[in-house]
C-alpha cells in the first residue's frame, strides 16, 4: 500500500497535511512489518497503532475502494483478502497470502475470480477483466460484506 506515492516523496513533493484512513494502515503495517536496514528501529519513534484505529480505518477506507473497482479490478480484490484478513486476524499480510487464505473460506465462483487476480499479481497470467467484469464485482460484493460482518459499518 503506498508505493505510488514513492516517486512524489523522493523527489521532495510534500503534500498539504490530509487526512486518509489509508495512512493509518500503512503505519500500523510499517509498525508491524518493517524492519530497519540501519539506525534505530520503527518501534522507537512510531507509536502503536491501536486495533480499534485499523479497523476504524478499513471500514472508512471500503467504499472508496470499491468505487474504484472498475480499471483496477486485480488491486481492489487483493486490497479487500488483505482487509478481511486483517480484520479477522489483526495481522498485515501479503495479497497473495491473503488471497489463498480468503480462496479457501469463499464460494468456488468468487474463489476463482481471486484466485485469478492472485495470479495476475505474480505475473502468472495476462491482467485482463473485461470478460470477467460481473465475476470481479461479485467477487468484491461478497469480500466486502464479509469485512463489513467483521467491521460492522458503524464507527467504534
């Protein structure tokens, strides 16, 4: 999550303070995962980011997602297995790790769908939705409502 705004943050494009729900998963991801290549590690200077805060943020985050479901159909269903594992389990892990661990608790339809998006991440198939457009939507509709049974969609 992130990565492209890289670039921008390299080359010393700062933005206006804002704020995004995605920020907050990407410093507990960072809090979580991150391990230092030299100096002091993240737990020095970066807080825990509380539980009730990710999931906060997961479920502000939802419906912009899935609004950009359309163009971006492989990132969008990885995003909602890596929410909906997070959710359940509190850990960050992977898409494609997320994907095997949500391909084995849905339907075959929507499990191949993911499946197929999983392997288009790892490069093992053309990246092509057009045919399968209804297949990736329904695949999100369910990912989502499996999130929001774990998140509810009330704020904590």
């Amino acid at each position: 999550m992130g990565e492209w705004l890289r670039d921008g943050f390299e080359a010393g494009d700062l933005s206006s303070p804002t704020s995004d729900p995605e920020y907050t998963l990407l410093l507990a991801q960072a809090r979580q995962e991150a391990i230092p290549l030299s100096g002091r590690s993240i737990e020095e200077f970066l807080p825990e980011i509380p539980l009730d805060h990710v999931r906060q943020a997961m479920r502000d985050a939802l419906a912009l997602l899935l609004e950009g479901l359309r163009g971006d159909e492989r990132n969008v269903l990885l995003t909602l297995a890596r929410m909906w594992r997070t959710a359940s389990t509190g850990e960050f892990v992977t898409k494609d790790a997320a994907a095997s661990w949500a391909i084995a608790q849905i339907p075959n339809r929507e499990a191949a769908t993911l499946d197929y998006a999983s392997r288009a991440y790892l490069g093992e198939v053309v990246d092509e939705w057009k045919s399968g457009w209804d297949d990736a939507k329904q695949a999100a509709e369910l990912l989502a409502a499996r999130i929001t049974e774990l998140l509810g969609d009330e704020p904590a």
